[in-house]
C-alpha cells in the first residue's frame, strides 16, 4: 500500500492530532504513521492468555503517564472539573475518584464525561473492587493529585487513616503525591492543620498553594483557596520534569520577555502593551525542561518564574547589553516588545509645563535590534535563535520577510490586533515559520503555546544536523 488517505476526520480529532504531532515533534502525517505503526505492531503481539474482567481502558499513550486525581468535599471541587481537562490537554490519562463528601459538590457523571474514564467513589463498592481494586488503583498510576484536600483529608493522611477509597489508596500508593489544599482560613490557620501539613511535607507530600483572596463564604477573606487548575497542571508539570523528564537538559537557554520602557524624562516614558506573560511561560516551560534559563525581562507585573536567572532590564539598550553577556547560550528566544524608538533628547530633569510656551518635540532615534544582533553574531551565534513577530496585518508575509531579515531560525508571528485579546491576554495563536514552511498553530493558553514551542525545540536540538 503506497497511501492511504483518511476523510471525515471530525476538528476535535484533527486537533488532537495536530496537538500532538507539536508535542512530538514531528508532521502530522509523520505522527499519524507512528500511530497506525504502533496499532500494527500491537495486534500483532499475541494475545493475553486470559482476562478476568474488562479492566479500564488502558493509559492514552500520548504521554504515557497516568494522573490519579482524587476530589475531596469542599466547594472549590467544581474547579477541579477544569482541573481534569487542562491535564488532558497535556496527554495525561486521568482517572478519578470522588470522596462521598465531594459527591455533594460535584457529580461522578461530570467527572466521568471529561476523564472518559468511570469515576470510583465508594472502598466497599463490589464492582470497582473486582474491576481494579483499591491496590490496582493506587498502583496503576504515576501520581496521585487531591484537590480540593480538605483539612479532614489532610488530617486523615497525616494519621494514616484507611476507612474509605481515597485514602485507601492515598496509604497504598507508592506515587508521588500533590495536594491542592483548600479550606476556611481559619481551618488553615489552626494548629492541628498546621501540624499536619508539616507530617505531610515531611512524608515527602508535594504542596502547591493554598492561595490568599476571597473565600466562597461571602464576606470571608485570607489563605484557604485552593490553586487555580492552572497552577495545580504546573506543579503536576514540574513533578514529571523533576522526575528525569528533562529534554533540555544541559541546554543553556536565554529568553527575552516584556516590553521595554524608554524614558523622556525621569517620571516618564514610552511604553507598549506587552505582559510578558508569553515570554515568562516560555522561561518556566524550559526551566521544566531541563535547561539552564536566562530570562532577561523588561518591566512587567508577573511573578518571578522558578528555578530560572531573572535579570531585569527596562529599555532596549539595557536588555541587548544584558543579551550579550549572558551569551554562549545553546538557544535563544526573543519574545519581548522591543521599542523600535527610544528618546534622543530626554530630559535629565522632569519636563516641566510652561503656560504659553510651546509643547516639546520628543526627537525619536531608532533602538538596536537585539534578535538581530544576536543571530549575526560572529563568533557566538547560539546554534537556534528564534523570534517573535508581532503583526496587525499581512502575518505570513511580514513574519517571512523577517525571518530572513533578522537572519533567525524560527519565527512565532502571531496577529497582535486589539480583537485578536492576544496582547495582554492568556492565550495566543501561533504560525510558526521556518525556512521549510508555515505551520498554524491551534488557539491554545500561552503556558501551552511555550511547552509546545519547547518540545519542538528539544525535537530540533536532538535531531542529526544537516
Ligand atoms: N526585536 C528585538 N529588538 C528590537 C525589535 C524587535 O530583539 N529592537 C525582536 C522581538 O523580540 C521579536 C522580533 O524582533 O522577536 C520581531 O519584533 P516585532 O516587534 O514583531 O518586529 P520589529 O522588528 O519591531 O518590526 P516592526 O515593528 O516593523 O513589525
């Protein structure tokens, strides 16, 4: 059979697919053969002898690992519905069990429906029992998440307690284990909690929040919201990568991020509306990668991103002089808004307004091109250099004539209009041009848009050059 073409493939599918041919690193068609590949070679292998009973579906082999989620009673379960897809989106095969607490909140039919997986609820249920078994369960899986943790679940495992099926498994398992605590403030606050949470760290159980702001009880305000899904699917990230799922290892990585500020006096300057919110996820998701990450970063409101070198610049000139001393890097990834323009005649002392006197010109000089300079460099041009292009018309061609222009490898060009919501917003649309093509990039969160962006960098590094 020389090819073989396959229609009526619905958009969900196509994107999955597109999804993870990125993630893989390699074309669609390239990744759908892989797939019938692996499906010939499996039914080739001989059959199992004998099944005692039609066990659940096997892990998706996207990524391979398996995500035990275990939803605890509180209000903020609802969140952990989110929870379930933004893990699915990332090609884990996740599996739930709700404690009859959480089936208060949230229904075993709606976390069945995202997980495409049944739902266990109840240790004495004979069915579940004789499907897996609270042993298989807490086995059959690489890492257990409990979000919500309650204070009574957080109490239950640090005693070691057993009555039901969430901490059945929580006490068998030898996975690692991520609570998502959330709680009164009050609750959080006490002694008793506060107790436990020091056993639990200390049995070596991973934290990630609870987060301080307002709490579901009107009028209630302090530390007890449990992690946003987002967050909770960064802590899960960070825990595979900790776990020697490190692609980039060895690889010194530099990104630029933010805008710059060019000053016109000392209390004023020129600005854009970059977050930097694109280029901090590119620095988190290599620094989850592996890689040893330089994040050179203009003005910008978000936290700092962990496990990376942050160096904070404010205009052009400051972000290429900080550009040039971090090199040699291995790659390097321009997604700050460079201003094109800086001031040549700003003022040493502020510009005072003078009644009858007229307004004063700001006389603009054009700024270095930092991903320019970079990809000319003589003797330290990093071995991939990729650029942004930020465009509010004609993004293919103006994001080709720049590929060539600034001499990189790959460009991100994304369309920056103010209805695209993609300055300043979550998430982003991609066409990434190389010198072998276009590539459109599904609408995906700007955390995805960078772990997308870093698989495919860690495909391009590993590859033979040509
Ligand atoms: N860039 C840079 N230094 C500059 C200007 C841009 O390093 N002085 C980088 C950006 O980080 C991005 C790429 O160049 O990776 C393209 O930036 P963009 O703003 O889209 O393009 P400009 O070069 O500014 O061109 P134009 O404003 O004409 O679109």
């Amino acid at each position: 059979m020389a090819s073989l073409t396959v229609r009526q493939l619905d958009e969900t599918l196509k994107q999955q697919l597109r999804l993870r041919a990125a993630r893989s690193g390699r074309s669609v068609e390239d990744e759908v053969r892989t797939i019938l590949k692996a499906a010939a070679e499996e039914s080739e292998a001989p059959a199992p002898v004998a099944k005692a009973a039609p066990g659940p579906a096997p892990a998706t082999k996207v990524a391979n690992k398996r995500v035990l989620l275990i939803i605890g009673g509180g209000i903020a379960a609802y969140k952990s519905l989110d929870l379930i897809r933004r893990l699915k989106e990332r090609g884990f095969a996740v599996r739930c069990i709700l404690t009859a607490a959480a089936t208060q909140f949230i229904t075993p039919l709606a976390a069945g429906a995202l997980t495409g997986e049944r739902v266990f609820t109840d240790l004495f249920d004979p069915a579940s029992e004789f499907d897996v078994g609270h042993i298989r369960l807490a086995r059959d899986t690489d890492l257990v998440v409990v979000a919500p943790a309650t204070a009574d679940l957080m109490a239950k495992m640090a005693n070691g307690h057993a009555n039901d099926l969430a901490t059945a498994v929580l006490l068998a398992t030898t996975a690692k284990v991520l609570l998502a605590p959330a709680m009164n403030p009050q609750m959080w606050a006490n002694q008793a909690t506060q107790r436990n949470l020091a056993q639990l760290k200390a049995d070596g159980v991973t934290m990630t929040g609870p987060n301080a702001g307002e709490m579901a009880e009107s009028g209630e305000r302090g530390t007890g919201r449990m992690a946003e899904p987002m967050e909770i699917a960064g802590a899960v990230d960070r825990l595979f990568a900790a776990q020697g799922e490190r692609p980039l290892a060895g690889q010194r990585v530099l990104v630029t991020s933010g805008p710059t500020h060019e000053p016109i006096d000392p209390v004023r300057y020129i600005a854009n509306r970059s977050s930097g919110k694109q280029g901090h996820a590119i620095a988190t998701a290599a620094a989850q990668a592996g890689a040893d990450v330089t994040l050179i970063s203009g003005p910008v409101t978000l936290p700092d991103p962990p496990g990376v070198k942050l160096i904070k610049v404010e205009s052009a000139r400051d972000m290429l002089r900080a550009t040039e001393q971090a090199l040699p890097v291995d790659v390097a990834i321009f997604a700050a808004a460079v201003a094109d323009w800086r001031v040549a005649n700003a003022g040493e002392q502020k510009i005072k307004k003078k009644a009858g006197e007229s307004i004063p010109d700001l006389l603009l000089v054009e700024n270095p091109d930092i991903l320019s300079a970079i990809a000319h460099h003589i003797d330290q041009r990093p071995a991939l250099v990729i650029g942004f292009a930020a465009e509010t018309e004609n993004v293919e061609a103006n994001a080709k004539a720049k590929l060539a222009r600034k001499g990189c490898d790959w460009i991100l060009a994304n369309d920056v209009s103010p209805q695209t919501g993609i300055m300043g917003g979550d998430s982003n649309t991609i066409k990434l041009v190389t010198a072998d093509g276009i590539e459109a990039w599904p609408p995906q969160s700007k955390d995805d848009v960078a772990r997308m962006l870093i698989a495919r960098i860690a495909a391009a590094m590993k590859a033979p050059k040509a």
